[in-house]
C-alpha cells in the first residue's frame, strides 16, 4: 500500500507516496484488543450490509481516531511551545499560541460530537447518528476514514466559518463485498453536511465515483492507496492528487473550487446504489 505523509516531500516541496505495510494501514490503536474486538465485531467479522449499527460504528471509529490525533498533537504542542518559551523565540510562540487557540475549539465540539456517539453506543438509540452509504463497483484501489468539518460543497458554495465552531462528518472508504463502499457518517443536526452530501447526490453517477476520490484526498491525511492504481495515471492526475495531499494547512488556502470536478477520471468505479441509515 501507499500513503502520503506530509512530511516525506519531493523537490517541489509536495509529498510523495511512501510505501506502508498493510497492517500499519489498516490498525487503529486507540483502544485496547479487547474493546475493539467486541465494540467493532459487527463490522470486522459480519459483511458490511449498510445497517445503521454499522453505519454508526464506521463513524463512530473514524471520530475516535480524530480525537486520538487531537490529543498527540496537544503534547507535541505542548513540547515545541516549552522549548520556544525557553529560547525565547517569541514568533514561534505565537504561531502556535494561535493554532491552540483553534485547535481547543475544534477539540471542543468534537469532544461534544464524541459524547453523542457515546450516549448512542451505550444506550443503542442510534436516532441521533445519520449516514449516506454509496456502493461502488469496481477496483478497490483506494481506503480512507477520518472526520473533518465540511468547508465548501461539490459546487463550491461555502459551507460554514471556519473560524467558528464547526460541525463535523465522519467519513469511510471500505472494501465490502459488493465492492468500495463510501459511508457518510454524522450527528443530527448538521447542515453543512446536508448541503455538502446534497451537492453530492445532485451530480451525475458517472461524476460520483471522482468527487468521492476528490473528497478523500482532499481532506484525509488517514488514506491508503495501490501502487498499481497511483502508477496507472498520468503525471498530471499524481501530481495534482499530491497537490491535494497538502490542502486545507495553515499555509496552504483550500479554495472554493477544491471539490469541484478538475476533469480527472480516476477510478473505474460505478454507483450501483445509494441510501441513507
């Protein structure tokens, strides 16, 4: 498998793809073998039929992971602003005095989020969680999870402040039976979502399969792909897909057009259904 890392970049100062074995791939460490065996036994050993349990634990995962992430970058933070303050260097300081500003912000709400899918997990009430599950048929050349607050739609209407408190989507790119599986995952209510899924749903299913691709490596670090898949494109497809790999950084402006079609065709995938849980 092949992923993107910030920080292994070319010349041109974009990442490029490192080889990862499958099993760095595909393991969360954030629980304990016991909780994650029995918490995640109805994805992991019953083939993914698109139920609301499931639905809900693919979500409910992928937020874990991001509050698992949240918390490793509060102490790296912690660390490089003690030597900062120590050498004196107050521009360092400052930079990372603002990005904590933000980022206890956005661990807020995703605290708040993470509550919800507790209550859920525990009481088994899942009215509160909502999902949009597309299946695909076709190469599954590509996986990704992770959560992220959506910032434009597919018609790169804006979708929300990013500067204010966010609402945020859980997102799954699986490998299931009938073939990759995209899964939508959030708390009710969340607009932003309806609107950017909205968009989604309004293009052609020929356009779909692309958009998801774009979505993908738009906004998740947490994304594994073929070495067979990234060698069958052209230069121009990679690079702008190594492009995408570094979007949304505090220096690096997203742009409204960022989900927009770019007029790559990406995969061979086909929509062979799409339902909300």
């Amino acid at each position: 498998m092949l992923t993107f890392r910030t920080r292994n970049r070319g010349e041109d100062g974009y990442p490029d793809p490192e080889r990862i074995g499958i099993n760095r791939a595909s393991t969360f460490t954030g629980f304990c073998r016991n909780h994650d065996r029995e918490t995640f036994r109805p994805i992991e050993t019953i083939p993914f039929e698109g139920t609301k349990e499931q639905v809900f634990l693919l979500g409910f995962r992928a937020l874990c992971s991001e509050v698992y992430a949240r918390v490793l970058q509060e102490k790296m933070n912690a660390i490089t602003l003690h030597h900062a303050q120590r050498l004196g260097n107050e521009e360092v300081i400052e930079a990372i005095e603002a990005y904590d500003a933000g980022a206890q912000q956005g661990r807020a709400k995703t605290m708040e989020d993470k509550a919800r899918y507790d209550d859920a997990l525990r009481s088994g009430n899942l009215n509160g969680i909502s999902g949009l599950v597309i299946r695909l048929a076709g190469t599954q050349s590509i996986s990704a999870t992770g959560t992220t607050g959506p910032e434009y739609d597919f018609d790169g209407q804006l979708l929300q402040d990013m500067m204010a408190p966010l609402d945020y989507l859980q997102f799954s790119l699986i490998k299931a039976d009938s073939g990759p599986t995209a899964v939508f995952t959030w708390v009710t209510p969340n607009e932003p979502t309806t609107a950017l899924l909205g968009s989604l749903r309004r293009l052609d299913n020929g356009q779909i399969p692309h958009a998801i691709v774009r979505y993908a490596f738009e906004h998740f670090e947490n994304i594994y792909f073929s070495p067979v898949w990234w060698d069958s494109m052209s230069e121009a497809a990679r690079q702008r897909l190594r492009v995408r790999a570094l979007s949304g950084l505090p220096t690096l402006d997203r742009g409204a057009d960022c989900l927009r079609d770019d007029g790559f065709r990406l995969v061979d995938w086909t929509v062979t259904r799409v339902s909300e849980v």
